[in-house]
C-alpha cells in the first residue's frame, strides 16, 4: 500500500492534504511576490535606476501574474493541477534566482517581471478556487477564505525576514532564501498532491451522494479560454466584477504591497520596522479574509463589497495623514487595512458563480483576477511615477481611496441572483458556494 493510499483511508478526508498543500504553494509564491516591496531601495541604491524603471519590472510581472490565470485553470484541467504546480515552482526559481546574476535594469523586468510574472501567475487565486470546487462540496466559502489568506500569511512569515536579512546581509541573500524556499515545497508537491478525489477513491468533501464524477472532454485551452472571454464581456456584470477587482488590485498589491515600505522610509521609518507593519496587516487580513469566506456563505455578497471597498477607501484617505501621528498611527491604519486587504475576494467569487455558473467559475474568475492584476500594475508603475516626478505617494494614496469609494458603489450594481450560463462548454472550476 503506497503512503497516498494509506492516507487517503484515514479518518480525515484527503481533500484537507490538498488544502494544505495548496496553502503551503500560495504562502511562498505570495511571500515572493511580496519582496519588491523590500527590495526597490536597496536595489535603487546599487544601481542607481530610477524608482519608475523598478516599478515597471514590478508592474510587468503584475500584469503576467493576472493574464496567466485563465489559461492556468484550463492548463490545470488538460495536465492536471500537481504537475502545473510543480512546473509553476520551478519557473518562479529559475527567475528568482538568476536576479543575484543582473546588471542592468532590462534583466530585472526580463527575470522579474517576466519569468516571475508567468510563474507567480499559476500558483495564484485562480488555484485555490480550482483545488476548492474539485475537493469540497460543504465548506467552500470557509477553505476559499483561508487559501485566499494566504497571501496575507506569507507576507506574515516572509517579509519581516526578509528586510532583516537585506538589512543585514543584501539583497542577495535574501533572494537566494527565497529560490530555495520555492525548491524545498516542490518534493512536497509532487509526492502527495493529488488533482481530483477521484484518484483516491473519494468524492468531494461532504458529498454523499453515489453518483459517478463524470469529468468534461478536454478542448483546446486557448481557444475555451478566449471564448469565455468573448462572452463574458457581452454581459454587465462581467464589466462590474473586473471593474471593482482591478481597483482592489490597484489599492492592494499595486499600491500598499509595492510602495508602502519605499514610503516609510521615505519618512525616516526603517526598513525593517515598515516591513512589520506588512507583516501586521498579514495577520489581520488571515482573519479578515477567513472570516469573509464564512460570511460569504450566508450573507449577501453585494453588501459585503460594498463595506469592504468603503472601509478600504476611507483608510486609504487617512494613510497620508498616520505618517503625522508617528508611528502608532500607521499601526492603526495596519490594522484597520489589514482586515479587508483581500477579504474581497471570496464574496467576488461567490458572485462569479452565480453569474456564470458554478461549472465556469475558473476560467470566468481567472479573467476577472487579470482585471485585478492589471489594476495592480497600474498602481505599481503610476505611483512609482508619481513619487519620482512629484517627490511623494500623498496623491497616489488618496486618489487610490477615491477609487475605493467608487467600486463600493460598483458592486451594488452586480446582480446576485443564481443562473445558468454557458461559455460553449463547462470549463474546470473553482466556486465558493453551491
């Protein structure tokens, strides 16, 4: 009996491994997408680039990340999810590692913005989404929640870390601690990650029902994806949901994730103390978002956008001021933008599954988080521009809170009622609610 077997036959379900293991996945490719936000000084400082060019690497790898996440959902239905997973890990290594090598800032958006990007954008949001439709029938906002957390959790675990070894050691170190992070899961992965329960004698987790699984014909992944696109865009909500995301994309890992350290120090607050405050904002957003996904399964998606998107807002008007109010003051703001950080995204994928179907919800969410991401680069480059030519992030942050007033308007206007909804086949998904 193999040790998968074997586990497969104790008293928990296998679906909870593969859970796990899928947090353990998003943790580092988050803690890895999350160093930029370390590393622009100390590498602005080396090579004399301008904070622009670095946040143009950033904002290629931002929009890579997003683009990548609709064919990774079909990818993960033509080759499976374990050898997606393992390949993604492997190119996101490969990147990182050969940044210790670069001269010249062409590398950097090569490496980082382009390896990186296409690596980071498979081990993604669109992967949990997936990995939570094939493995639970009961739980599905709840699991969503904590896989969506994890973003928070490896900024939590990663960049306190990290600016302390950069402090100490350079910037190289602290990217080479990170490439052999991505190799030491990858054993992990390839070991025990399983693609459905199928292969190990299970049904979904909470599923009693005796039927069959009946898995859909594989089709060129392109030519679906691009097809879900096209009919997509010919309905409001579609325009609704990728209008809000990209500007929670854009006040998230665009703005704070990219420049809040660059701007702490901006202000005389060291490097290692401004990653704390990520890493505070990584421990109340795992609750903000574990406690959303839960909420999302009994409250009225709509409304909570509509709250999260305000409060987000309103903090990110009042960040300029915190840096008045010493450091305490940005700690509040750490606190109070931390719970909401992505506690967006389960409601938003409750939603993409009652506007186009539960069985779409993968290909439909994944061009939904490339609306995101592309929000994200956004950010990523607008503010890196706007503090270069206007010596400051105080318009980049209030204009970024002006946006979030606007989306919590936005999706209001998204339609909550449940309907079918075809995009020429029923592509792999990945749905917090049933």
């Amino acid at each position: 009996m193999s040790l998968v077997s074997f586990l497969a036959r104790r008293s928990f379900h296998y679906g909870w491994l593969v859970a796990g293991l899928t947090f353990l996945a998003l943790l580092v490719a988050a803690g890895i997408r999350s160093a930029p936000g370390v590393l622009i000084v100390p590498l602005e400082q080396e090579f004399g680039w301008s904070r622009a060019t670095i946040s143009l690497a950033i904002s290629v790898n931002l929009i890579l990340y997003g683009l990548i996440g609709p064919f990774a959902a079909t990818l993960m239905e033509r080759i499976g999810i374990r050898r997606t997973m393992v390949f993604a890990l492997a190119f996101i290594a490969i990147g990182v590692g050969c940044t210790t090598l670069m001269s010249t800032s062409w590398q950097l958006v090569l490496l980082w913005g382009i390896v990186v990007g296409i690596g980071s954008g498979v081990i993604a949001l669109v992967l949990g989404a997936i990995v939570v439709n094939r493995w639970f029938f009961e739980q599905r906002g709840l699991v969503l929640g904590i896989l969506t957390a994890s973003t928070a959790t490896g900024q939590l675990v990663f960049l306190p870390v990290l600016a302390s070894i950069t402090d100490r050691f350079g910037w190289r170190t602290a990217v080479l601690g990170l490439t052999g992070a991505a190799l030491l899961i990858i054993p992990a992965i390839a070991l025990f990650m399983r693609d459905r329960p199928a292969s190990v004698g299970l049904r979904p987790f909470g599923d009693k029902s005796e039927t069959v699984e009946v898995l859909q014909p594989k089709v060129n992944s392109i030519a679906s994806t691009l097809s879900a696109l096209w009919q997509g865009m010919r309905t409001r909500d579609f325009w609704f949901l990728v209008g809000s995301f990209f500007i929670c994309g854009a006040s998230t890992n665009g703005l704070i994730g990219t420049h809040l350290i660059p701007a702490c120090i901006d202000r005389g607050i060291p490097e290692v103390r401004a990653a704390g405050l990520l890493a505070v904002m990584g421990i109340f957003d795992f609750v903000g978002t574990t406690v959303s996904g839960w909420l999302s399964d009994r409250w009225n998606n709509r409304y909570l956008l509509c709250w999260y998107y305000g409060l987000r807002g309103l903090s990110l008007i009042f960040l300029p001021f915190s840096f008045h109010l010493s450091f305490y003051g940005l700690s509040v703001f750490a606190i109070f933008y931390g719970l909401d950080w992505i506690a967006t995204v389960p409601p938003t994928v409750r939603l993409t599954a009652n506007a186009f179907g539960k069985e779409n919800v993968g290909v439909m969410f994944g061009w939904i988080v490339a609306g995101h991401q592309l929000g994200a680069a956004t950010a990523a480059f607008g503010a890196g521009v706007l503090r270069t030519w206007l010596g400051s992030y105080l318009h980049a942050f209030i204009l970024s809170g002006i946006l979030c007033l606007i989306a919590a308007v936005l999706v209001l206007r998204i339609d909550q009622t449940p309907r079918d909804w075809g995009v020429g086949r029923a592509v792999e998904v990945g749905g917090a609610g049933r």
